[in-house]
C-alpha cells in the first residue's frame, strides 16, 4: 500500500509521532510535491505517490530514536504495516545524503548502502534538506550544517547538482518560486 496523506497521518499517530514531526513531515512532503509535480510536468516518469507518502512518512522512525537510525527504524515500522517497498525504501534512505555500506556498519546500521537511487528517493532526500522544523530555507544552511557536523558536503552538493540536471532546472529556485507563487 502506497498511503494517501491521511493514512500517513494515522500511521505516525498509531506509532507515537508528535505535532512537531507531523508537521515537518508535511512540509517536506509539500517540497517534494512541488517536485515532483515538476518532473511530471515535464513528461518524465515519477510515481508521485509513492514520493508523496514517503516524505510524508520520512521522520516517522524519530518515535524511536533521534540518531542516524531514524531511517532505518522508520523503514522497519512500515515494512511492519505493509507499506510498499518504494516508500519503505524512500524513508530508509533518506538520511544525510545518502550513506555508504562502510559508513553505516561504523555507525552501528546494517551494512547496506543507504544511499538515494531513485528519483523518488532523492526528492524526498533533498526536500528533507530544505526544510528545518517546518520551514522551508535555502539550501546553504543545510549545507553549513554539514560542514559544522563534519559530514560530506560534496555528497550533499552532488544530491542537488544531480536532482537540478535530472529535473533541468535548480531544484532549490523551482521550489521558491512556486511558494512564492511565481511560476
């Protein structure tokens, strides 16, 4: 099952998910709309609802931890309740941008590569980055958040140079122009 907006909001009441995660959830889900929206306007292939549901129910692993793991965890539960493998698979592998095999075994996950493959994974991906709490900002802040946390900031670079040539245009300014209601 692909969940439509209010089973998603079911499932992160059933599993303990607060206003606050609720709300980012939704923020980044109306960012990768925008997206996504985008790619189908465009003619390229997109299955917008599995995007959708996955930003949507991105964060729903924080109910149990607040570390990297949330991706992981968050996958878990809804591999549990029956959720389709693609959006199972946008939550697991959208944390940072994208985690290596290696990376993750030295970070306590199962060695797996977590990276983003597919177009609905890296949306949901770069949408997360775009959004703090519920407020979407420019892309630069998270990109000095990775530089005081030491993470890789060329990866996260390459995930939003790689989504604008996917897409043909920077992903970043498409999403301000349609909140702001331009395009």
């Amino acid at each position: 099952m692909k969940p439509s907006e209010e089973e998603a909001l079911r499932l992160h009441r059933r599993h303990g998910s607060n206003d606050a995660i609720i709300r980012h959830c939704r923020t980044v889900a109306m960012v990768a709309a925008i997206l996504g929206e985008e790619f189908e306007r465009r003619g390229k292939e997109i299955d917008i609802k599995a995007t959708i549901a996955g930003a949507l129910l991105h964060d729903i692993g924080r109910n149990r931890v607040q570390t990297v793991r949330h991706g992981l965890e968050g996958s878990l539960i809804l591999e549990k309740e029956g959720i389709d493998e693609s959006v199972v698979q946008i939550v697991r592998r959208h944390v940072g941008a994208g985690i290596s095999a290696t990376e993750a075994k030295e970070l306590g996950l199962p060695e797996h590569d977590y990276f983003p493959r597919t177009r609905e994974q890296i949306i949901v991906c770069f949408a997360d980055k775009m959004v703090d709490a519920d407020i979407v900002r420019p892309f630069e802040e998270e990109v000095r958040r990775f530089e005081k946390k030491g993470h890789d900031v060329g990866r996260l670079m390459a995930l939003k140079r790689n989504l604008g040539a996917d897409l043909g245009t920077d992903p970043e300014a498409l999403v301000f122009d349609k909140i702001k209601g331009t395009s």
